[in-house]
C-alpha cells in the first residue's frame, strides 16, 4: 500500500495560487512557463495543458533537473530554463499537492514569482 504524501514543508498562502481563467489569460500572453510535475504515466491518462511553454518535471526529479546547467535544461526539455529573479512559473499536477511539493522546493532555491493552479489539472479540466 502506497503512503500518502506529506504536506509541503512551506504551507503555501492564498497569493501564491492561480486561478484557471487567470492561467488562460497569461498562457494566451505566452508569458508564464507551466511545470506539469505529475510522471508520465498521470500526463499518458489525462492530457495535459495545450501550451508551447508546457515542461514535465516529475515533481520529486525537480531539485535535480534545476540543478543542471541552462544548455542540459534546455536539451532535455526544449524551453529555457526559467531563471531568477522574475521567472514566471506555475506549477501543476493533478489536485495541487505534488505542485506544492515542488513549489517548496523551488521557493528554496529562491523562484519566489511562482504559482501554483488552484485545484491543478482537474479544476483545468472542469473549466474546459
């Protein structure tokens, strides 16, 4: 049997969500970067957001893959890897706790311009 995740070790506030129509208004602007970190396997299942700025980031592999150079990030994911200060990056995955997770991880690693969707791929899907 499967243990269930723990919360974030940063309990995110209010500001540091997006809401679906909000996510739409700035895909259409192209100027948000969305990290689906949910594994293939959930993406394969139930899609993904339509978006040219769209990378999957398993949300526990996220650490590492920031970890690697700009030229490493770009080839393995095709997009240049968001970078501080001013990096508008939302995280998502399924209902939102696997974002939370990685939103921590990269909160300490100072991207502090991030969201993360409000209800993730399934409130995406409702509003479809």
């Amino acid at each position: 049997m499967a243990s269930r995740m723990p919360p974030p070790e940063i309990p995110l506030q209010d500001d540091q969500y997006i809401e679906v129509d909000e996510l739409k208004r700035r895909i259409s602007e192209n100027s948000v970067v969305i990290i689906d970190v949910r594994d293939d396997s959930e993406i394969q299942g139930s899609g993904k957001i339509a978006t040219q700025r769209w990378i999957n980031i398993p949300w526990d592999e996220i650490a590492n893959e920031f970890a690697k150079t700009d030229a490493e990030f770009e080839k393995k994911h095709g997009l240049k890897k968001p970078t501080v200060p001013g990096a508008e990056v939302v995280m998502q995955c399924r209902t939102g706790r696997k974002a939370s997770h990685a939103f921590t991880t990269l909160f300490k690693m100072g991207f502090d311009q991030m969201k993360n969707l409000k209800g993730g791929y399934n409130k995406w899907m409702e509003s479809a």
